[in-house]
C-alpha cells in the first residue's frame, strides 16, 4: 500500500467516526504508521497484523485516540461541553506505552501536550524513543520504568492534567497509585474495548467517575473518564 493510499484510507475511517482530519495531521499519522508496520515486525509492538493497514488496526490504533483527542480539545469546532478544558500545555502521562498508541497520535493531533510515555519493557521504549525522533515531537520523553517506580519521584506527584491507560488492567490499587500523578481536578482516561465491562470501575476518593464516551461505534470502543476532585 502506497503513502497516498493508505492516507486516502485513513481519511475515509476517520470520516466515518466523525473525525474530520488536516492533511498535515494526516501525513505525520501515516508516517508513525509505516514506523509502527517496519518496528512490529522484529518487536511486538501490537496483537494486530499491520500489513496492507486493516481498518480495525486503524480504528483501534488511529481513529480511536484520534476521537479522544476530539472530546478533549474541541478540534474543528467539534469539542464538547462536557469535556475537559485543556490549560495552553496540558501535560499528559501515558501508562504501559507499548506501540505508542493512544499517546502519539494523540499527542500528533493535541501538539501542545506535554508527554511522557511509561514503558517497562526495553525494546518497546527504544522503539518509542525512535518514534519520538523520527517525527519530531516536542516535549516528548519515555521512562523505562514501571508506572509504580514513579511514585518514589516526587515532582511527578500533582503534575499531571491526564494520564491514559489502555491494555492494562484496571484494579483499585492501580488507579489508587496513578491519581498521585493527577493534579486536582486531572483526569484519567480509559480506553476500553468490547472485551472491557460496561460499568464503569469502582472508584475511591480522590477519584470520581465523570462520563463514557463512545469513540469508534464500529468496534463498541468507549473512553471512560475519571476525576481527581477538587
């Protein structure tokens, strides 16, 4: 599959969700994902064959974060009330980074965030690190670490205004550990498949559940939001 045709195609599901994309946003799109087809090869970047771009693997690693990023920065006028208002450098942390999806293509589409992606697994982070080079993302970093081993720094405590999960487990201890993160009134985001519950997660104070948004109806996807009270 060409660049153009894959960017045709990516057009045509992203329009499908609802999600009206620039041309330039586009083109940094298609190129994490050829980077995404080349690295998956040698290193388990994903479950999906990226071969000739199916449209679930597209949907699920593309379209999804793409719709997030449209409930969080009212892009093309298509924000929503209910969402969160992001300050002019929201700083996001991303838990169990892996491929880099939802972090990259949200952080492709919302330029002015602050990332840090947290990746235990070697080969994945340096795949990360590349993809940070090879499409010049500005303040943009990958911890090696488990999200756990954060704790023990304390300027991350407070510091962040979101952080995303998707393919980790959701128990108590963890959004326990993660709302550390938070600064008051942060969020945490959930990305959830079809094969997630639901309901929403319990949730203890600090914490409380916000709202589920749907993100690819195609594929059942949803967003659940957490927040950190004020």
């Amino acid at each position: 599959m060409t660049p153009r045709e894959f960017n045709d195609r990516l057009t045509k599901r992203a329009r499908k969700a609802n999600v009206f994309l620039e041309p330039q946003l586009v083109e940094s799109l298609g190129a994490y994902f050829r980077l995404l087809e080349f690295w998956n090869e040698k290193v388990n970047l994903t479950a999906f064959s990226l071969k000739d771009a199916p449209d679930e693997a597209i949907d699920r690693l593309l379209i999804e974060p793409l719709a997030a990023a449209k409930h969080l920065h009212g892009s093309h006028g298509q924000g929503h009330a209910h969402g969160p208002k992001l300050g002019p450098r929201p700083r996001l942390l991303d838990i169990g980074s892996g491929g880099g999806s939802p972090a990259i293509p949200l952080k492709l589409a919302i330029p002015s965030l602050n990332l840090v992606m947290v990746e235990s697994k070697t080969r994945k982070s340096a795949f990360l690190r590349e993809a940070i080079r090879h499409l010049n993302l500005a303040d943009s970093l990958v911890e090696t670490v488990r999200a756990e081993d954060l704790l023990t720094r304390p300027e991350l405590h407070e510091s962040q205004d979101l952080v995303t999960i998707r393919a980790v487990r959701i128990e108590q201890k963890l959004l326990t550990q993660i709302q550390a993160f938070l600064r008051r009134g942060g969020r945490i985001l959930l990305f959830r498949s079809t094969a997630g519950t639901e309901t929403p997660p319990p949730v203890a104070p600090p914490l409380v559940y916000e709202a589920t948004w749907t993100l690819v109806e195609t594929l059942r996807s949803r967003l659940v939001v957490l927040r950190k009270m004020l």
